[in-house]
C-alpha cells in the first residue's frame, strides 16, 4: 500500500472492495466458456472475492488485479526485500537535481491487437491518473510533485517534477500497470470506461469471456516477451470464485481448481502441507497486519491512552495462537524488518502489561475507558485474535466492543473514519518513504489513525524531497521512532504467507505478498504441467 497522499495498499494489500460472497461455480458457467476449464494446459485458479470492475485504472478488488495484471504490464516488479526489478522497464531514476525521473523500456513488447507497446502508452497512463485522479486509484497519492510524462523516444519516459521526490519512480513503476492509449483514450473520462469487453493486452493472456461472479477465462497471447521462448505455456487461465476458503480447500482437494489464489488461514497449514497431491508454498511477507487508535476521538488524542492500549496487547499469544507461529514481531514499527536496509533495531515491541496499561490511564485521568473495534469478517486471522484482544485489554480495566463486518461495510466505515479501532492489514509495504506518507500524512490516503502532527509531517516530507540514500535512511528512522514511541500506529506482526496448489503443477516463481505471490504474470507465464 503506499502513496503519501491517496489510496494504495496494496494490501491487504492493497484498500480493495470486495464484493458479496457468491455461490460456488457449477456447471459450464463455472469455467467461463463452453469449452470449458479444463486441458492439461488450462490453470484454474480459485479465489472468494468476485471482480468488482476490469479496467485497471480504477478501485478494485484483489481478484481485478489479479486477471488485469494478466493484461497490463507493469514497469517495474519486486524482490522479497521490497526492492525493484526490471519489467517493462529495463532501467529508471533521476537526474542530477531530482527534479526530472526517467523509464528506459523494453522494445518489445505488443498489444495483442498487433500495436506497438511504447513509451507513449506509458506517457498516456501517467498523465491519465495526474489529471483525472480516476475513482479509487491508488497511485495517484504518488503524484502529489509529478508535473506531466513525456514520451522523449518510443522507449524512454521523462517525468517532470515541480521537486525532488523519491517517491515518484519506484512507487508509479510497480504500481501502476500500463494501459494502450489507442483504447483508453476513446473515452474522455476514465471513470466512464468499464472495460467489459474487447480486451487489449500486452500480458501473457487476455481475456476472453466473464461469468459475473462465477469465472474469468483468460486466454494465451500470441507473444510475450518475457515467457520462455517469447510464448506463455498455459492455453487459458481461469479464475473461480468460491464463497469462502473452506470451499476453495474442497475444489482444490477433488481437483475442480489447480491453486487457491489467496493464502491458507493459519489454521489450514498443516493439514493442506500433509495431504497427498498438493504443494504449499511460502510466499514472504512483505506489509504488516495493525490496530490504529482514531486520534480525532477523545481520549485516544492523549498520547498515554495510546500507550496503555499497545500495553494491553498479548502479542505474542496472538502470533503463536492465531496466526500459528506463521508470524515474527514488527517491533511495533511502521518499518519492520522485511526492510532490513530500513529498520531501525533500537526500536522493541511494546510489553504486555496490563498493570502499566492501568497506570498510564490513571496519568491520563481515564476511567472505564470503553472502545469499539472494527474489522472484516473476511480476514479469518484477524478474526482469530479479535477475541483475545478483548480478553487482553480486560485485564487492563479497557473495554472494547467487536464488531466484525463484512467486508464492504469494513470499507465504508474505515473512509469514513467511523471506528474507534481500526483492526487490518496490508499486503505490500514497499518503500519506507511512501508507505508513511500514505499512512501518516494528513491526507494520506490509509492514514488510518487520523494523525495530523506537523513534527511527523515534517520528517515525511523531508524524506520526500531528497534522493540522498544516506539522508533519506536517517529520516525514516527518526520518523518510525517517533510513530513507535507516540504510539500513532500499533504495528503488531509480519505473517509469513502459505499458498496451496496441486503438485501437479511446476514452475511457479514465488513473489513476495498474496497480490503477487505464484500467480505473478511472470511465474504464470511459464507454468508447466509435470
């Protein structure tokens, strides 16, 4: 999730709307065609949430990225350690005064209508997001300094900034996936374009036919550079959409699907890694799950109510019972240590002690403090140790009031900034510097704690600007020290995700987070059935 000022996050990755839990696929409608999901080069991949739209460029669900990124390259991808690789762009940065970032890109790649995949497209999708601000786009909050992109070449982008921002080229490069201008630009507004049906792509597979809230069938293109030998190996891909994990489990244990997209539940790791005919994969951890305490309500406005609440937090119980040992401590830092490069390792998670949580109310002048607590119902680990919390905080005297909802409610009282405690996670937290600006500027767009401190805002903001490496470390570490001693957001584990898919299969190329995990364009692109 990122940006320092609009939506991203990727996390949970991603701040995604899911839709209803449909009914299970049955029949012809479950593999989106009448020929079916079925052929020893046919992948079908199962998922709970169902497509809310197929145009990239908008909001969406974890499920639209995962068909749209078949469809739309990005410029860059990513390494476990959060850092950046080459995809559609071979190389990227700045010039001397960081004032102007530029994209090299590859030369060949082609939409499947047979046009040329350029610098131009990539020029039309920068600019697009700019002056638009489509709905729910993320990658806009990175756009605060970005004046306008510039095709220079067919192969090179240079952006223009009104000042030096570090954030601009690594978040807008794996961020944002590349649409042809020759189909969106038909429309004047974006939000206008549903993208429902004649498909463009320069992915591995395009697709081909929708079952609304049954399947999504994509279909191999006739060339991708960046599959073995320039041609994807699977003929189709096929997404399945189930109403809850269990039923996901089913279909991949009788063989109806080949991968379950999203990552087992704690609870299911052992007994999927035990059963005969499936593989689990480790897929690392690259965001953090989080309670934040709405700083705009009295009295979690004191820093000290802040405090006591982390203090009433058994965060270990809940890592070793709830998330089954499959989590390490974030040292209740906003920069944990999948940045490693990053993480400051003065920094120590906050002790459960309840007998110092009561002592901070009592400093504060807070008695019988009573809070409610928001998350999704559709996050079955959070879920888990909803419970304990309660549990744990009563101890301390606190009350706390669950309220699990579904996951569209979840949403809609979070942009609301409708709770007490927010409870969640994200999927990818990448680079340190737009991730606290997303998070912990005033306009951020997952500034969930409702902080406006202009000491933070400051220490963001100056990290921003500069693209000296040295500098920009030392602020991250003042910033993550300052959020972890005023308790603006109580960081609480990395879980190292599991993935199930049928041993049938070899070849996946595992990502970090569960919105790339083994269901990367690049790993689907050269799948192979043993």
């Amino acid at each position: 999730m990122k940006r320092g000022m609009v939506a991203l996050a990727v996390g949970a990755t991603t701040v995604a709307l899911a839709a209803c839990a449909p009914s299970a696929p049955t029949g012809s409608s479950a593999s989106g065609g009448s020929d079916g999901g079925s052929g020893a080069d046919v992948l079908n991949i199962a998922t709970t949430t169902d497509v809310v739209n197929l145009n990239p460029m908008l909001g969406n669900s974890r499920t639209d990225s995962w068909v749209t990124d078949l469809m739309y390259p990005r410029l860059l991808t990513i390494n476990a350690d959060g850092s950046k690789q080459p995809y559609l762009a071979t190389k990227w940065g700045y010039s001397a005064d960081g004032k102007t970032g530029f994209y090299e890109l590859r030369d060949d790649f082609t939409w499947s209508d047979g046009k040329k995949l350029t610098a131009a497209d990539v020029a039309y999708s920068i600019n697009t997001i700019k002056t638009q601000k489509p709905k729910g786009n993320v990658v806009s909050g990175f756009m605060t300094n970005l004046v306008k992109a510039t095709a220079v070449s067919d192969t090179r982008v240079e952006i223009q900034m009104s000042q030096p921002d570090s954030v601009v080229i690594p978040e807008i490069g794996f961020w944002m996936t590349v649409v042809p201008e020759h189909v969106f630009s038909k429309r004047a507004k974006v939000d206008d374009f549903a993208n429902n049906s004649d498909w463009v792509s320069a992915g591995p597979y395009r697709l081909s036919s929708v079952a609304k809230g049954q399947s999504y069938t994509l279909e191999r293109v006739a060339s991708y550079p960046m599959a073995p030998g320039g041609k994807p190996t699977l003929s189709k891909v096929v997404f399945k959409v189930y109403p809850d994990v269990n039923t996901e489990i089913l279909a991949l244990q009788k063989g109806d699907v080949d991968v379950i997209a999203n990552a087992l539940p704690p609870a299911q790791v052992k007994g999927m890694s035990n059963t005969e005919g499936l593989d689990v994969a480790a897929v690392p951890g690259l965001g953090f799950t989080h309670m934040t305490y709405n700083m705009k309500r009295t009295p979690m406005n004191d820093v000290r109510v802040r405090q006591a609440l982390a203090h009433a937090v058994d965060y270990e119980a809940i890592r070793q019972v709830a998330v089954q040992g499959q989590a390490v401590t974030a040292n209740s830092s906003p920069i944990t240590d999948s940045l490693k490069e990053w993480a400051d390792p003065a920094l120590k998670e906050y002790a459960f002690d309840p007998e110092k949580s009561k002592s901070l109310l009592a400093e504060a002048g807070v008695t019988n403090l009573k809070l409610s607590m928001i998350y999704s119902l559709q996050d079955p680990v959070v879920s888990a140790w909803a419970t304990m919390v309660k549990e744990s905080a009563a101890k301390a005297g606190i009350t706390i009031d669950l309220r699990g909802l579904d996951r569209n409610t979840y949403l809609a009282k979070t942009v609301e900034g409708d709770y007490d405690i927010y409870a969640g996670s994200f999927a990818i937290m990448d680079e340190p510097i737009s991730n606290m600006a997303l998070q912990y500027l005033p306009e951020g767009a997952i500034n969930y704690s409702q902080v406006n401190d202009p000491k933070l805002t400051s220490i963001i903001e100056q990290a921003q600007g500069t693209v000296d490496v040295a500098q920009q470390k030392t602020l991250v570490q003042q910033a993550a020290r300052y959020v972890h001693d005023n308790m603006i957001d109580n960081i609480m584990y990395v879980q190292n995700l599991k993935v199930a898919h049928s041993a049938q299969w070899t070849g996946f190329e595992t990502k970090p987070s569960e919105l790339l995990s083994i269901i990367d364009p690049q790993s689907l692109a050269k799948v192979t059935r043993k």
